[in-house]
C-alpha cells in the first residue's frame, strides 16, 4: 500500500512564491522513498485545499501523513490542518530545526552581513503564543550556526516587537542590520520584510535540499507516532 505525505503550504497569491513551492515539491518527490507520494496542498488563497486532498488521499489508502510547508507553530498548524485531518496524523511545523539555522545563516552571509551586525530574524507572526517561542528557538539556533552577531527575533505582524521597531532599536545601539526573512517563499510577507528598512534583507529559505530534508523527518516522525498505541494526540 502506498503511503502518502500531503505537503501543506499556507498559498500565496505571488507567482514566483508558488514556483517555490513547486521546486520545494519537486525536491521532495526525488528524496521520496520508493513507496511513499507526495501530494501538493494549500491552506489557505487558492487550491489545490488540503481537505479536498485529503478525501482523496483516503480513497486510496489510510497511510496519510500531513506535513505543514510552515515554520512556525500557528493557527492553521493547531485549527485548520487539524481540522483538515479529521484524526490523520500532522506532522509538526518545520521550525525551528537546525537545518533552518544553518540556511538562515547561509542567507545572511550571502546578503553580506559582518560578524558585528545585528541579525534581526524577521519572521510573520501568528496570535498564537507557540510562534514566538518557535522563532525564538530559531534565533538562538542560528548562534549555533556561525551566525556571530547578536541574533533578535522580530515580526511582520500579530507579535512584538515588529521589526521596523527592532531595526531602529539595533541601528540607536550603532550597529548595522540584516533582516534575515524567515519565510520560506516570495509573497506578502518578504515584501513586508524588505521596507523594513534594515540596512541589509536576506532572500527568503527557497527551496533548499535542506528544506526537504527538514520534511521527511518530520514525516517519519508524525508517522511512527501514529501508529503507537495509547499515543495520545499526535504531532
């Protein structure tokens, strides 16, 4: 029986974002396992919807795994896939992974940071409270990364401190700024991200090898627990 991964991004209305996700899809279907299919999904802003996906899936097998394109721990990781699922197991959200520091910090070199700039880690923002624990994690991986800089985690909306806010702080204590975009592709949110007046912006993570590496191990993971008994609610 063939297992499936459902791999759910949020959906953007940015072309060159959904070409991201694409390349990210494709790298996946190449690192997947003879046995297993990769399935695209989107949570929100256009199809093909991860409920649609998922009753189709089911007509097919029972060995579904949902894993969220998502870095961070928010509303549609605790509602709306859940919600999707109806008991499937979801995989936890990408980050933070130290597989996503080492390319944070690939990206904020590649911007041209120094070793005596502060790394604002500019990340979307959620009303959960899980999120900023999330990124806060992610910036403290990145010391671990190479990053030498002090590393401050900021957002684009719902959380504090915003990262105008964050840049100014950094830019009054004299130092220079990079935005490093903890978004994994070009939308709304890495636009917001570039007019926040840092001195330097990353690119956004992309569809890196690493990435997909970060997807099967939450895949495997979500599917070994499902299938222990008295397992309690499933990652």
């Amino acid at each position: 029986m063939t297992a499936v991964l459902i791999a759910c991004a949020h959906g953007t209305r940015f072309e060159e974002g959904r070409v991201v996700v694409r390349e990210l899809l494709d790298i996946l279907r190449a690192t997947a396992p003879d046995d297993v299919e990769v399935l695209e999904a989107y949570v929100d802003v256009h199809g093909p919807f991860v409920t649609d996906v998922v009753e189709t899936a089911r007509e097919r097998t029972s060995d579904i795994v949902i894993v969220p394109l998502l870095l961070s721990t928010g509303y549609h990781t605790e509602v709306d896939l859940r919600e999707a699922a109806a008991g499937l197991p979801v995989a936890a959200p990408l980050g933070p992974h130290r597989l996503l520091a080492e390319i944070l910090a690939d990206r904020v070199r590649d911007a041209g940071a120094g070793p005596d700039d502060t790394v604002i880690l500019a990340a979307a923002g959620s009303t959960r409270p899980g999120a900023e624990v999330d990124v806060e994690g992610m910036a403290a991986m990145m010391a671990n990364a190479g990053v030498r800089g002090p590393v401050v985690a900021a957002y684009a909306a719902a959380s504090e401190p915003r990262i105008p806010d964050a840049v100014a702080s950094a830019r009054a204590d004299g130092r220079r700024t990079v935005a490093a975009s903890y978004v994994l592709a070009p939308g709304h949110f890495s636009r917001v991200i570039e007019t926040a007046d840092a001195d330097l912006t990353s690119a956004p993570i992309g569809a890196d090898p690493r990435v997909a590496a970060v997807v099967w191990e939450r895949w495997r993971a979500a599917r070994e627990g499902a299938s222990l008994p008295d397992s309690g609610d499933r990652p």
